[in-house]
C-alpha cells in the first residue's frame, strides 16, 4: 500500500470539501450550492492565504483525509513567537478507525518541527483523544447568557459606529494592540478578518475616539420563538475592548438593546465577568448545592503541544516570565508516548530572571528530586493553565522530594493563564 501526505492540488479541493462535509455533517447545508461556496473558498484560502494551506492523506493515490494548517503569531508571555495550528481535520467514513488522523497529526508535528516552531494549537474533536497525543489542555471557555440591562450603561453615550471592510485595517490593528498585550493571543491574519464581513448575518460595532477604533463587537441574532418574529438573542462573537471607556460604551450599546434582546449570549474566557454586569444569572434558574446560582456554562477546548522543549526554554528565557531570587536549579523527565519512545531529561537553571536549559541528564542528581511528567501536563504548566501544586496533587506530577513542587511553583508565580479568541 503507497502512502503519503502532501499539500493539496487545487483540483483535489473538491474530494476534500466532500469529505470534511461528510466529517462535520453538522456544519453542512443541504443542497450543491453550500458545497459550491465551501469549494470556492476552501480554493481561495489554498491559493492567496500563505498562513493557511490544506494537506491530504493519500493511499494508493486516492484521498482518504486531510486538514488545514495554520501559522500564528501568538503572545508568549509579552514576547511575539510562532507557532503552528491544524483545523479541519477529516477522514473519509469508509476509512474510520485506520489511523488516518493518527497520521495527519503526526505529519503535522513534524512539519512544523522542520520549520523550527516549538509550540502547536489544536482545537479537539474529542480533549481526550489529543490529550493522549501529548496536548496539553488550554484555559476553560466559559458562555454566559446576560440580559442586556445589565451591562452597564454610561451617562452618555457616544463614539460608538458601525463597521464594514472599510474599517478593516483599524479592526485588525485594534484586535493585534490586545493581541501584543495579553499572554495567549495570536494576531489576526485574513483568514479571521474575511469572516467578520462574509459570514451571513454577522455585524459589527465600534468604539472610535480620535479616530482610533478602542473596540468592537461582532454579533448576530438569533430567534428564539416561532411564533414570536420580535423575540432574538444577541449572540456576541468577539468583543475587544482596549480601555475602560471603550468597555463602558461598548455596554452601553448592549444595554440599550434590551427592548429587542431576550439575552445576550457571550462566549468568553474571563471567569470574572459578574463583577461587570448587574445580574449574573443565567437564566437556566439552577441552584448548586448550597445556594450557588448558575451564572455560566464552561468547556474545555484550546489545546497545546511543546514539540521542541529546548526552543520553547530559549523563548520563554526572553519573557521574564519565570523568575527566582536565588538560584535554582529543576531536574525534569518528560515522557510523550506519542511522538518519542525515550523520556526527555533536561535541567533547568533560574537565577533572577535567567533561565537556561541543559538537554542532558545531570551527572550526581538524586532521583528523588527529578521531576516526571507528560509532555501535555508540561505544556500547560509552562503556557500558565494550571499550577505545579495541582499536578502534584493530581498524580500527574512525580517526585519523592515534595520541596522540589514548592521551589517550582515559586519560579513559575508571575506566569498568567493565556487567552485566545483565534478560532481555526
């Protein structure tokens, strides 16, 4: 059997839309018009988007799987690194359960390995699945369902306008300001930007002071009676705010949208968002035990992978993000079934802010002081998702010297959960 996995011909585009639509059954509208468009823009993105490219499993020179593939610029830390994504990924229903995706990723982390990323993004059909490829879980989605008079609304309202392609430029430059200001996020390239005027339905509104755009939402509506055309929700699909007046007008808006709006409907990872508006609940009246009321829905999605750990060392060195008064030295072992049989051993050195790594084993270490973990559990920890102290905890974390946790939860206490609203 001949196999290989190689960048799409455009006149392959069409076996692949067939089979993604077949992958994604709900995603797919009824009829050859919907395929039509998705093959016209699936040949577009593969023919004027060198951040986006689409690559196809072959065997015996038939298509049986592909996805797309992304390259970002994404915020570590306050320094701006590269990493790589994949999307899309879909096997053809007469090829399920033959590994097909199994060598997709494979493919993926090697392609971006060559090209000297250390870092990778994927968002998972099953956490599961990936978690056991050595991805790492990102910081929890959270969807909060708000009635619009709860935003705040300010004394007067102004600077607020309506957005189109004209304001392209400002919209990217606003959403990358925040992007170079917060751990996580990825600048937005064209493949983001088309959606926000393309896609049916989508609108947007700003907040301009001085000609410079501060914020803006994109949002659609969707009803929610049959028998009642007056009755929508407001589903919000990005909301960038720079300032607190840009936040404040921006509520504003939602505020006044109450007359039309059952619910506004905002997906966001900021868990902090009762401290905002005047009535946190959602709606659902739940009640956990003992009186907690339901104020969001949370779900797992963004997932990461450190693929070259001595590159992603070097690039976390520059952020100053880990930090220790004294020196210190953090002996690791680090397993990925997935893409290596032997364990990574490696130290790593930390004094103030410098950080090195050494790849080899220490000679004179003791092995009750070495740390051992998954490559997921380690990429998380190193992004800022979760704490030494809870993978200790947890058993994902191994160590006989429990001192060791302490001295790494220390070094690693100015690191911030990421954020990422790039969807791909």
């Amino acid at each position: 059997m001949n196999e290989v996995i190689r960048k799409l011909n455009i006149d392959e585009i069409p076996a692949f839309v067939d089979i993604a639509l077949n992958a994604y059954p709900a995603k797919a509208v009824p009829g050859p018009e919907f395929r039509e468009r998705q093959i016209t823009r699936f040949t577009h993105n593969q023919e004027n988007m060198s951040t986006v490219q689409y690559y196809g499993l072959f065997r015996d020179n038939r298509l049986i799987a592909g996805m797309r593939i992304h390259e970002y610029t994404m915020n570590l830390y306050g320094r701006m690194i590269q990493v790589g994504g994949v999307g899309q990924v879909a096997v053809d229903l007469l090829h399920k359960k033959e590994k097909a995706a199994k060598q997709l990723i494979e493919f993926f982390i090697s392609h971006f390995k060559l090209k000297g990323i250390s870092l990778l993004l994927l968002y998972p059909f099953r956490p599961d699945f990936y978690k056991n490829m050595g991805f790492g879980y990102g910081s929890k989605m959270n969807q909060y369902r708000i009635k619009p008079e709860s935003f705040p609304r300010a004394t007067e309202k102004h600077g607020l306008v309506w957005l189109d392609r004209s304001h392209q430029d400002l919209i990217r430059d606003c959403s990358d300001r925040q992007a170079t200001s917060t751990h996580g996020m990825m600048l937005k390239t064209p493949y983001e930007l088309n959606p926000l005027f393309n896609a049916p339905g989508k609108r947007l509104i700003g907040y301009m002071e001085d000609n410079k755009l501060n914020g803006y939402i994109s949002f659609t509506f969707n009803s929610i009676s049959s028998d009642n055309f007056l009755l929508h929700d407001m589903v919000i699909h990005e909301f960038v705010y720079e300032t607190p007046e840009a936040l404040q007008q921006l509520g504003t808006f939602l505020h006044t949208q109450s007359d039309q709006i059952n619910r506004i409907i905002w997906t966001t990872q900021d868990d902090t968002i009762e401290y905002l508006i005047g009535d946190p609940r959602n709606g659902s009246d739940r009640i956990l035990p003992s009186v907690f009321h339901e104020s969001h829905t949370s779900g797992v999605g963004l997932m990461y992978k450190i693929i070259d750990i001595e590159k992603f060392i070097i690039e976390l060195a520059q952020t100053g993000a880990v930090y220790s008064s004294k020196p210190v030295t953090l002996h690791f072992k680090v397993t990925d079934s997935f893409s290596s049989k032997q364990p990574d051993s490696f130290a790593l050195h930390i004094e103030q802010e410098s950080l090195t790594i050494s790849m080899q084993e220490q000679q004179g270490t003791r092995d009750d002081s070495v740390i051992e973990l998954d490559i997921s559990d380690l990429s998380s920890l190193l992004m800022g998702v979760v704490d030494a102290e809870k993978l200790y905890q947890y058993g994902k974390i191994k160590t006989s010297d429990p001192q060791v946790i302490a001295l790494l939860k220390n070094c690693f206490r100015r690191v911030n959960k990421p954020v990422c609203t790039t969807a791909f």
